[in-house]
C-alpha cells in the first residue's frame, strides 16, 4: 500500500492498530502526517500501537496523552533549550568581554 492511498484510508479511521499493517512504521509516519493536517489519533488505552482519533477518545485517554506530551515539553527544556540558552547567554558574555578587553587594553 503506498503512502498516499494509506492516507486516505486511515483519514476515515476511529482506531488505528498499527499491528494490522505490515509497515508500522510507514502508518506511524502518516499519523504523523494527518496531526499536521489537523486529524489527531492518540494514543489509546486499548493497548500498545493502538492509536484513535481525539474526537472519540475518552476524557482519561485526552489526559494521559496531555500530561504525557506536557512532561515530553519539559524534559525538551530542561535537557535541550535551557542549556542551549545558557550556551548562547555564555557566547554573548565571551563577546562582550571581549569587547571589553579591547577598551581596557586602550586604558593602559
């Protein structure tokens, strides 16, 4: 089954139980694609690879995917941007010291 015809097909799906497929990661990927087309499977509690659209999840599956994505943003932050903040913070500090050294050079 090709990409395109995938698509389409899982478009029209409640659940999606990427073991049906031969190439889970090939559905993994399309899910991936009809998020950003604004068709939103989660993942469901009926098991592992199982995934169904949020207009028909329940209130408890919506949370568990929302607490799960909320801590996927932190640990993103803790581990990855604040330290690239940190990193950039220091290379504006190394160039203005530098900067610095170059007038307090001018002074003696």
């Amino acid at each position: 089954m090709d990409i395109q015809t995938l698509n389409e097909k899982l478009r029209l799906e409640i659940l999606v139980n990427t073991a049906d497929y031969p190439q889970e990661r090939l559905v993994r990927s399309v899910l991936s694609q009809l998020r950003k087309e604004g068709v939103l499977f989660i993942p469901s509690e009926k098991g592992k690879g199982i995934y169904i659209r949020i207009d028909h999840a329940n209130r408890s599956e919506i949370e568990t995917y929302a607490k799960a994505q909320a801590r996927h943003f932190k640990t993103q932050y803790f581990n990855t941007m604040l330290p690239m903040k940190q990193y950039v913070e220091d290379l504006k500090l190394l160039r203005m010291l530098g900067r610095l050294e170059g007038i307090l050079d001018e002074e003696k």
